[in-house]
C-alpha cells in the first residue's frame, strides 16, 4: 500500500538512537519499504492518479500518451512500477550517475530506459541539450499529442502526496511529539510537503535541510535570507563552484540540487518552511550508510546524509539544555542500499572515488 490512510499501513519509524546517544530521540521513517524501495512512490502515485482525473494521460484523440520523466534514478522506479500498473507505456530518462542497479529496476517494471548522453547525439532535437530535465521538456513541447511530461521538479502534485501523506503520518506516528524534521532536498517535494504540513500543526516545529556540501541549496537558501555570516550565501556558492570544477560533483545521488526547483519556489521565498541548513561531506553519508547496515537496516546515500545531519541537531539539541518532552527528531530513509550495491557497498568504488573524500 502506497500512502494508505490506514495506520496500519503507514511505513514504520524506526528507532535509531543508537546512531545518537542519548542527546535526543532520533526515529527514521522506513520509506524503503514501499513497493518500490524508496519514498518517490508516493509522488509517482500522486502525480498520476491526479493526472488521470484531469484528463491529462489522454491526447486529444482519447489514446493514452507515454508517460516520459527525467529521474535520477528512484523517482523512474517509482513510475515505472505505478505507470505499468495502471497501463500506459512510460520511459524514463536519466544519466551516467544512475547505479545500475536502478537502470536495472526501472527496466524490470517495464518501463523503456534512455540515457541522456545517449540522447544528445541520436536525437535531432535533443543536439546541444545536455540535462536530461531539459531533455524532458524538449521532447514533451515538440511531441504534446505523445507525451505526458510528468516534470517532478515542478509538478506540486509532488509536493502535496508529502503534505497529506508523508507529514499526517508522522505527526500521528509521533503524538505530535515531533521538534525536529531532517530532510535532504532534490525536487523538494518532501522537506517543502512535510515541512507545510507539521508547521501547520506546530509551528516551531524546527525543518532542516540536508545538503550534500556540493549542493547550491544551502548557499541559495542563505542568499534568500541575506545571510552575511563569513563562507555563507554567495560565498558559499562560490566555494561550490570552485570545488566542483576542481574536484567534481556531488557522487550521492538523489539529493542536491545546483539551482532551485519550482516546488522550492513555491512559497513566499525559497525553500519557505526550512529553519536551518547542514552540509554534510558525501564520504561521511556513505560512512554512515555502511556502518547503519551492519545494525541491520541497509539504505541508500541519502539516508546516510539525513542521518548526519540529525547528529548535528542533537548535538544543538545538547547545547540547548534539557526541555520538557525532550527532543523528538525525525527524518527519512528514503531508499533501500540494494540499489548502491556497486556502489557505496562496493569497497572497489569507495576507494576508486577515495580521492574525493575531503
């Protein structure tokens, strides 16, 4: 069941203080174990099944379109599984960054898979375009009457499946005990969705953005602020740059962003309801991933990344002093690890990338 509004269908929180200490309760939503292994299930199953009711799989002539997204992996998955279901053909795009092992789930759901370097070349319309979020929209506006453009990145269908899902569970799981909300940001449907929904309920309830320290999120979110404080705001976009041209980009996948998306547009400023940021080094979430699966519960990157940062908040948490009902942080473990086997678990690619860990 995907987003049931039955509690005994709601993914587990799972206890993860042994990752903490006794500075603050941290508990971690199993979104791993959704059908699909990841969180974006919700959003595939949101985003079309409301597009279904509006007409918008169907072309003028009443035919189903194909359901085309760009994904960097987990989001595909999750149509691929929701769309073959409900009957329409879908192809995802996505790139080089994607494990094999979900290229590989895409394919085993059914869904036709295309890498965007391929694209660039093979496709007229697609020459000189390189992001295959781009891509997406080129072939959605030059083909309308065949493609259904799914645009995760903007479509706030994304965003609501967190709000009246991923949020009302959390606040119910927890008794409304919840202080803490970490959360790593690429679409931004699940920080805005679910930061939206428990500020709505309690209004200091703290949102915090993990962010890979090679992400511009941070930076773009101090700037909104007029953060000056020293290595902030465009300084710290700056240092990203630098360090990416340098050094590369961000190797975790499925979190990080170089630019805004609209759903973190879509409030009154950018990434409206997050109260505080963390950079956390890649090297540190895969750390973290490899030392959390000997406990028994095996996650993808951006796990690890949310993990380490709800270490920073305990450790605020500490300095705070003791509080009534104590501190109650929450956060996601968005996909399982079985889709990094070749990578994070694979100690060759860990020490292939060991140059980057700084």
């Amino acid at each position: 069941m995907i987003s049931s509004p039955h509690p005994q269908f709601y993914t587990r929180l799972l206890d993860l203080n042994s990752r903490l200490g006794p500075k603050a309760k941290l508990l971690g939503k199993a979104e791993f174990s959704n059908p699909g292994m990841s969180h974006k299930d919700r959003i595939a199953k949101s985003m079309l099944l409301l597009a279904q009711s509006r007409g918008d799989l169907l072309n003028s002539e009443g035919k189903k379109k194909t359901i085309l997204a760009a994904s960097s992996g987990n989001t595909g998955c999750s149509l691929a599984l929701v769309g073959t279901l409900l009957g329409y053909d879908v192809i995802v795009i996505t790139n080089k960054k994607c494990s094999q092992e979900k290229r590989d789930h895409i394919s085993a759901h059914g869904a036709t898979l295309w890498m965007s370097e391929d694209l660039q070349s093979d496709v007229d319309c697609l020459h000189g375009v390189h992001c295959y979020m781009q891509q997406e929209h080129v072939l959605c506006s030059k083909f309308p009457e065949k493609y259904f453009n799914v645009n995760q990145y903007d479509n706030l269908d994304n965003m609501s499946a967190h709000m009246e899902g991923t949020g009302r569970e959390i606040w119910e799981q927890t008794d409304g005990k919840i202080t803490h909300f970490v959360m790593a940001g690429s679409t931004g449907g699940t920080i805005m969705g679910v930061g939206r929904y428990l500020k709505s309920k309690r209004s200091n309830c703290e949102i915090v953005l993990s962010d890979p320290e090679k992400s511009n999120l941070m930076g773009l979110w101090e700037k909104d602020r007029e953060i000056t404080s020293p290595n902030s705001g465009d300084s710290r976009l700056q240092n990203v740059k630098e360090d990416t041209e340098a050094n590369g980009g961000i190797l975790l996948e499925g979190a990080g962003k170089g630019s805004l998306t609209a759903i973190m547009r879509s409030g009154n400023r950018a990434l409206e309801n997050v109260d505080s940021c963390v950079p956390i080094n890649d090297f540190e979430a895969f750390d973290e991933c490899r030392a959390l699966a000997k406990t028994g519960v095996m996650c993808g990157g951006s796990s690890g990344l949310n993990i380490c940062a709800c270490r920073v908040i305990a450790e605020r948490c500490a300095d705070l002093g003791p509080q009534e009902g104590g501190y109650t942080v929450v956060t996601i473990l968005c996909d399982h690890g079985v889709k990094y086997m070749s990578k994070i678990y694979n100690d060759g690619w860990m020490e292939e990338n060991e140059w980057r860990r700084k």
